[in-house]
C-alpha cells in the first residue's frame, strides 16, 4: 500500500486480499485477488485506485458475465476495457490514465455446454433435447433447459470444472499467466464473480508457478469460506433453486488438493503442466522476478 494512503471503507470489495498473505516469499502488493467489484461507490473505487495503484484487472468472466452483474459499480469506469487476445479496447475511459481490464474467461459458457453434455445421462439428454426443441417455440422452456442443465452440473462440481479447464482452456490460461510477467502490468487484481473458484484456480497456478509450497496454496484457498466469497455464492445460489449450495458454495481445500493429484496424474506435476501449455521455465522465471521476495 501507498504510504499516507486513505484507510479502506469497511470489506469495498468481497473476498479482497493479497497474494503475499498466502506465503512470506511472495511480495505484497503486487497481485490481489477478489470478487467482482459489483457495488463499489465511487469514494470507495478512488480510494482502492490511490491506495492500491491497481493499474491492471485480470476479469477471469466474459464480457456478458460482467455485464449482467455488475451493474451499478463505480470501480470498472476508471479502466479501459480489452478482450484477451484482441489489440483495440471495447470500451474507453477518460478516467484510464492507463490502466486496463482485461477480461480472460477461462470457464466460458460453451465449455459447460459441453460438460453437460458429455456428464449427462441418456434420460437428461432426451429431455435436453426436447425442451431444446420446444423453447423455439416457447421461450418458457428454455427455462427447462437450464434447470436440466444446472441439475447435470451438480454432479461435475468444483473439481470436474477445474479439470474441464485445465485441459481444454490451456491456451487462455498460458496467456493469462503471461499477462503476470509484465511489470507494465502490475499492481494487478485478479477476480471472477465470487473470487474463490476461477480465481482460486488461477491463484493456485501463479503460486505453484513461483514455488509456494503446495500446502501453503490450499490453505490460501481455503480462506475464502471466512471472507464473503462463499456467502455470496451461496445467496446467489439460492436465486437458483436448482444448483446445490453444499457443491457449489463451498472453498473445500479437498477440491484444490485432488485438482493437483489430477496435474500429478496426468501432466507429471504442475510444472509439467506449465510446460504443455507453453508457460516453460523462461516464463516461470519472469514471474519470479515480480512476485518473489
């Protein structure tokens, strides 16, 4: 933090903290995770900007995501706007004086599309399909879609998001990571919606990219069921009816440790992870020069 800088409103941000928290090798002030910053006045938003210097955000959600939740913030107008992988932002600030968000959705809609439908059941399938066909005709059925639908997920979870991702967004998450060597970029916060799930993953893999000790990044993980993340998941969960509060509202450090047996089975590790999807030691070594102590 800026010395002199104004002390922060009471929890601005839910879910709000520093990397260094997570182990004494990392060093503070240099990447922050959080929730989205849905209902941040504009006091609040300024003094985060003054007392963080935040000059890059790492949105892990896709632009329609953001759009639908975080209406009403004061925090995102201070930004430009970019997509990862496109040069010319969708929306410009005058307010920027340089600094970016960048949204990176690393667990878009069409990969749980395809979740479903390969962890469906043939019964699932065969009403998927019907009411998919009968919502062109009447849009309440689309509601049914998305109950089927919702209903299937219960039974991927945490981890099976997690493995979904790993395996099928190691482009993206390649380029996120990158996005963390640039010194340009720094301070950066990293969300999602609740900043404990795909902020969770990320975090994990920036922490193990560095040589945190694995036990040390669960526990991190963890800390999220204490600072509002899985409240607010849960509240939203509710709005639902359908996905299951005690899959989905949870920071388990079981679902982080089996992510990492899953790297272990299949990728040798997580560095033989990194090394797959084009994050290599050269890499590594970059974000050791702005992370570590």
């Amino acid at each position: 933090p800026t010395p002199g800088a104004p002390a922060l409103p009471p929890s601005p941000i839910t879910n709000f903290r520093d990397l260094a928290a997570a182990s004494p090798l990392v060093k503070d002030g240099r990447i922050f995770r959080s929730a989205a910053p849905a209902g941040v006045d504009e006091q609040s938003a300024k003094q985060l900007l003054h007392h963080f210097r935040l000059q890059t955000v790492i949105d892990l959600r896709e632009p329609w995501e953001a759009a639908q939740y975080d209406r009403g913030t004061h925090f995102k107008p201070h930004f430009d706007i970019f997509v990862a992988g496109k040069r010319h932002p969708v929306a410009r600030s005058s307010d920027a004086e340089g600094r970016r968000i960048i949204h990176s959705p690393i667990a878009p809609k069409a990969m749980f599309r395809n979740a479903v439908l390969r962890a469906a059941s043939w019964r699932q399938r065969l009403r998927l399909a019907r009411h998919g066909l009968l919502s062109l005709v009447h849009p309440l059925y689309k509601a049914e879609v998305l109950k089927t639908g919702m209903l299937v997920m219960n039974s991927v979870g945490l981890l099976g998001v997690n493995k979904m991702v790993l395996t099928t967004r190691g482009r993206i998450l390649n380029s996120t990571l990158q996005l963390c060597c640039d010194p340009a970029n720094y301070p950066v916060l990293v969300h999602c919606l609740h900043g404990k799930d795909r902020t969770g993953l990320l975090v994990a893999l920036l922490l193990s990219a560095v040589g945190v000790p694995r036990e040390a990044i669960v526990s991190d993980y963890h800390v999220s069921a204490s600072m509002g993340g899985v409240d607010q998941c849960a509240s939203d969960i509710k709005k639902l009816g359908v996905l299951d509060p005690e899959v989905w509202a949870v920071a388990d450090p079981a679902v982080l440790e089996r992510t990492f047996e899953f790297l272990d089975s299949h990728y040798g590790g997580v560095l033989g992870y990194f090394d797959k999807i084009g994050f290599d030691s050269a890499w590594r070594r970059k974000l050791e020069e702005q992370l570590l102590r």
